[in-house]
C-alpha cells in the first residue's frame, strides 16, 4: 500500500487549521489534532457528536485542503454489504456468457471468465480503496444508523485498508483513504470499531468559533447581526435553558438562520423575529413550542461581561 505523504504545506497542527480556515471551515486545536495525527498516522478518525457540530463538513473540506476526492458512503438501516463494497454486473456477465456459447471451439473456463474487475460496479468502500494517488477521502456518514453486522464487516477495512471479495480475492488500497466516519450516537458502537480508529468528541463550538463561522459563511450578515446570531443559539443551548428542548440548534441551523435572518434585512435580533423564524432553529413541533415569549425575551437579555 503506498502512503501518500501530507503536503508540505501541513507541516504542523497550525498549517492545518488556517488551511481548513481558508475553505471555511474552522477547527479548534483539539480537533485539529486528531484530524493531523490521523493524516501522519494513516489511521480512520471517528467522529462523534451532535447532529450539526459540522462532522461531515469535516470531510467535505479536507477534501479540499488535500485536493482529493471526497466519496460517501451514506449509512442507514439495513444497509448492505454489496452497496458499500461492490456488486456484480449481472446483466454484461450473462451477455458474456451467451456470446461465450456461440462461440465455436473447446472447453473454456466461463466462470473465471466472467468474474473479472471488469465485471465489478464498484461501490464507495472500493473506490475508496481503487481511487488513484494521492487516494480519495472517504466518508463513513452516521455509522450508527447502520446495524452491528455492517459494523463488523467494515473492520477489515478500517483495520488494513483492504477487502476481501471471494471470487477475486483480497484488495488492497493502491493509496491510503483518508477515512472518516461519523456518529450522532444514536447507539453505541462495537469495540472493535473503535479500536481500529483514532476517536473525537465533536462539541458545539464556543461563541468565537461560532461567530467565526457565520461570518464566514454568511458574509451578508453584518457584525452585530452575526454577534446576536451566535449570543443567542449559545445561550439556548446553556443551561438551564436547554433542558427545555429535545435537541438544541448546531452549527448548521445557526448558519441557516443568520441567512434567513439577512433575506429578512434584520437588524437586530428580537421577540417577534425569534417567533416567526423558529422553524429554522429548531426541527421538531416541541420544541418550536418549547421556545416561548417570555424564554426568548430572557435569552435576548444583555450578558454582563467581566472586564
């Protein structure tokens, strides 16, 4: 397996957080560095977190930083081996072996014949795997949706990056994939997954990095806008307030509702704006409900700063 080797310019952990900064997304140092010891060491990153945190935008913008495609695998109940790994063409195998039949002359062995790469539609686990230098970045979307035997069929993968496919045999990656897999934790995983990959807890951000993001995300909202934008999603979820809802906004609702809030031509963040764009807050009825007057005019209330 040939290892492609980081560019010179992610020399270190700070070369990696401004080159992530420069494609927008904007990584603290903790995370920073399991992402960069996941790169030195070739190792598949976990990632789990809230629904939002900006696990998959993880991804999509590494993929950028390293210059390599990005290919997803979407997990979700009842995911099957054969469209992670591969399938076989049935339709050009039985042609074959029509055209094999008509065919004057001896005995041939069909099939080997028809049981050839060419014969594979190859799926994201080996196109990850197949993908040329420097290699493909390969996403691993909420692992936990998918059940525990997908799980232990991905450990050959995650543990040398090959899979072994019987009528062909084992296949080895050509580059290393840059391998990410991602979990809400909805369930817990196996151990054994675990164990063959390096691991982080992506929390909400603090309020610099969250008004970091809208502004860069949101370059339309102007600096007061973009402070209330990340005063206001902070506070809901502190406590005690975010006890009163079953999940409170990450990072991609606050970027969507400082959008709104811009297509709006809001100038400050108040009662009647929280009410009429909470649907973009928050996704489901309760906690909609759970957002009352009286909570939002306490949670637009001036924060004494120390100085």
């Amino acid at each position: 397996m040939n290892a492609a080797a980081l560019p010179p310019e992610l020399a270190s952990i700070d070369d990696l957080v401004q080159a992530l900064q420069r494609v927008g997304y904007f990584a603290d140092r903790r995370l920073a560095t399991a992402v960069f010891l996941a790169l030195q060491l070739q190792r598949p990153l976990l990632l789990e977190g809230e629904p939002g945190v900006g696990k998959t935008a993880l991804a999509k913008a590494l993929s950028e930083v390293l210059a390599r495609s990005l290919i997803r695998l979407q997990c979700y109940d009842g995911l099957e081996q054969r469209e992670a790994l591969y399938e076989w063409n049935y339709a050009a195998q039985l042609l074959h072996m029509r055209a094999a039949e008509l065919m004057p002359g001896g005995a041939r062995d069909i099939e080997a014949e028809v049981y050839q790469e060419r014969y594979l539609i190859r799926r994201p686990l080996l196109q990850a795997l197949q993908a040329p230098a420097p290699g493909a970045v390969l996403l691993v979307d909420e692992v936990d949706r998918a059940d525990e035997p997908f799980e232990a069929f991905l450990l050959e993968y995650l543990g040398e990056y090959q899979v072994s496919i019987p009528e062909i045999g084992t296949v080895r990656a050509t580059a290393t994939p840059v391998t990410l897999l991602t979990s809400n934790r909805t369930r817990d995983l196996h151990d054994a997954v675990k164990r063959r990959c390096l691991y982080h807890w992506l929390d909400y951000p603090e309020r610099e990095r969250e008004l970091a993001i809208v502004r860069a995300q949101v370059p339309g909202a102007s600096e007061a806008l973009a402070a209330q934008v990340a005063d206001f999603v902070g506070r809901l979820r502190s406590q005690p307030f975010a006890n009163a809802f079953q999940r409170a906004p990450g990072i991609a609702e606050s970027v969507e509702w400082a959008k709104a809030l811009v297509a709006l031509d809001t100038l400050v963040v108040d009662p009647e704006i929280v009410s009429d764009t909470a649907g973009i807050l928050f996704k489901q009825r309760e906690d909609v409900a759970a957002l009352t007057r009286d909570m939002t005019a306490e949670l637009l209330k001036p924060q004494d700063t120390e100085a």
